[in-house]
C-alpha cells in the first residue's frame, strides 16, 4: 500500500502535530477504514493532552489502538466513523464505528468495528462511545419508573446520560451545571435544567459527571435519605475533598464509582459488543444532535486541541472532518 495517510499525536503535553504513517498490509481478518469523521471527548481527550493522566493510571487509560504512551508522544483517540475500503464482504462499503484516534485511514481487525445503523447519521455515530458509558452507568445506576433524578455535570458524558434517561417514563430529570448556556441542550435533549443553587432536592438518584469537588458535594446534598450518586467523573491526577461529615452518615448516603471499561456487573452477560451496538442503535434519536458543539478539519488539530483544552473553545463533543480528498487514496 502507498498512501500518504496522516494521524494526529500528542509530541509532548500541550503541543500536538499531525505525522505521516505507513499503513500495514491488511490480513484476511482485517478491514481497511477511511475516516469520515473522529470525535474529541473534551473531558477525557483534554486531560491527556495537557499531561494530566497520573502514572498509576497509565495502563487503565490506554486507548484500544493507542501508539505511544503517556504523558507523550501518544496517538490517543477513540471516536471514529468510517467507511470500509477493503475487507469481508459483509462490511465492504458499510460505515463503521471503531475506537481508533484520529487518523485518516486505518488497518484494523473485523471484530474491532461496528457497523453505523443506517437510522444513524455518520457524522452523530462519533458520539457511539460517550453513549456506550451512558449506558453502562444507566446499568450501574438502575433507576425506576417515577424516579427524581439529577445529572450534575452538563458535559458530553452528563448530557448523554440525561438524554437517556429523558426517554424513562415518569422520571424527573434535572440537568445541573453551573453554565447557564447548558439549558438549550438541556431542551434540546427534553430534560429539564438547573444552576446548582436552584436544583430540586430529595432525589432518589444523583449521576455526577462535573468533575469538580464542588459538584460532588452538591450532589450529595440533592440526594434524599439512603440515596445513591453514582460518580462518573474523572479526575486525573487531581485530588478531590469529598464531604462525608455533615449529613453523609446520618442520611445513610451512597457514592458508587462507574466506569466504561468494565461492563456493569448488572449486566455481565452482555458483553462490550452488545453495548456498543445498542449506544449506535439509541443514536437513532435526532435529539443527540444537541451534544455535537462545533467541527473542525482534521488538518486544524493541532490548533484546535490547545482551544479545547484551555476552554477558549468550549464544547462538548467537538467533531473532526476528513473531507480532503488527496487523504489517503490509493497510489
């Protein structure tokens, strides 16, 4: 193969480039993908490129097809939508989701992609993973029809999970964020939204996903008696004071830690496959639209990253195209 595909690395914290690579010869199992567009998951995506993944971490955050290791350089990413140029018959020519960085072509096995419902629109199937956490902490959390909920934390993994939740009958769901500009995706998503000062309390059930030390304490305080806040948050190497004098004991209060890379003990049996399919299956619902905050080239990267990350560009899911034409064609 004779390509001039490109992918985008982390040099070092703070500074990324796009590099060259050499694409390897495909196996009989493998599929060769052509990226439509790649996802930049704010929270986790920025935390890894200003170098903030603490060392005792660095063997749990590897991405799936993750090169290099952390704090740099590392090729890091796992929101691609793409088509298949080569490979089974069954997936030729089919879009796919596939954890893979952003890069414009890519070598990987069959197993490793998963086919976009044709209900799906490409360009919403990048938020395929954030959804897949949505539901895995939705398996965790295990709420009940009629429940009063809060989602803390108006980022792209809380907004997921409160346009979930927005489909259980019954349920009162409040998005909580200290930005004001959240409550047009919070309509948008068919939830309603508050300041933190002004959210509704004796809640059953609190999703904390601000990750910030302040959001989970008032989530905490918006639980009822033996209520739960399953925390999504993740923190790097910051270290958060949680308040667990006050009313934490007598309240009988429960923080529950959630996390993607292990399916949900309350539904072992169904497998990462599983998941994934259904999050694509969800994103059937035009409404996820909301989550996708801005687009940029894939060529704009390493200038697009640094904005992201000091917040100068703020987001929630920020969706890179692969529109140039010369990327990767066949020689």
């Amino acid at each position: 193969m004779n390509h001039a595909d490109r992918a985008f690395w982390l040099d070092s914290p703070g500074r990324g480039e796009i590099r060259e690579v050499d694409l390897p010869e495909p196996g009989p199992d493998d599929v060769v993908v052509r990226a439509l567009y790649s996802g930049v998951s704010r929270g986790t995506e920025t935390l890894v490129f200003r170098g903030g993944v603490p060392e005792s971490q660095h063997t749990a955050m590897r991405a799936p097809f993750q090169e290099g290791d952390f704090p740099g350089p590392v090729k890091y990413g796992y929101l691609s939508v793409g088509v298949v140029e080569e490979g089974p018959a069954s997936l030729t020519g089919r879009t796919v989701f596939c954890l893979y960085p952003h890069q414009t072509r890519y070598v990987v096995p069959a197993a490793a992609v998963t086919p976009v419902p044709e209900s799906v629109p490409a360009g919403r199937a990048v938020l395929a993973g954030t959804v897949e956490t949505a539901v895995n902490a939705l398996w965790d959390a295990a709420p009940l029809v009629g429940d009063r909920i809060a989602v803390v934390g108006g980022g792209m993994v809380g907004c997921s999970v409160a346009a979930l939740l927005a489909r259980f009958p019954g349920v009162r769901v409040q998005l909580v964020d200290a930005d004001p500009a959240r409550a047009a995706t919070a309509e948008a998503l068919g939830v309603g939204f508050a300041l933190p000062a002004d959210a509704e309390g004796e809640c059953d059930l609190v999703v904390h996903a601000s990750a910030t030390g302040q959001g989970l304490a008032r989530a905490l305080e918006l639980l009822r008696p033996e209520g739960t806040v399953v925390e999504l948050s993740w923190y790097g190497d910051r270290t958060v004071g949680v308040p667990l004098g006050e009313a934490f004991h007598s309240r009988r209060l429960t923080i529950r830690g959630s996390q993607v890379g292990t399916v949900s003990p309350a539904r072992a049996h169904r497998g990462y496959g599983d998941r994934l399919a259904l999050a694509l299956d969800l994103l059937a619902d035009p409404a996820l639209d909301a989550l996708v905050t801005g687009e940029s080239p894939f060529e704009e990267l390493p200038d697009v990253m640094p904005r992201l990350a000091s917040g100068d560009l703020p987001a929630l899911c920020h969706r890179v195209r692969y529109d140039d034409p010369g990327a990767g064609t066949h020689a």
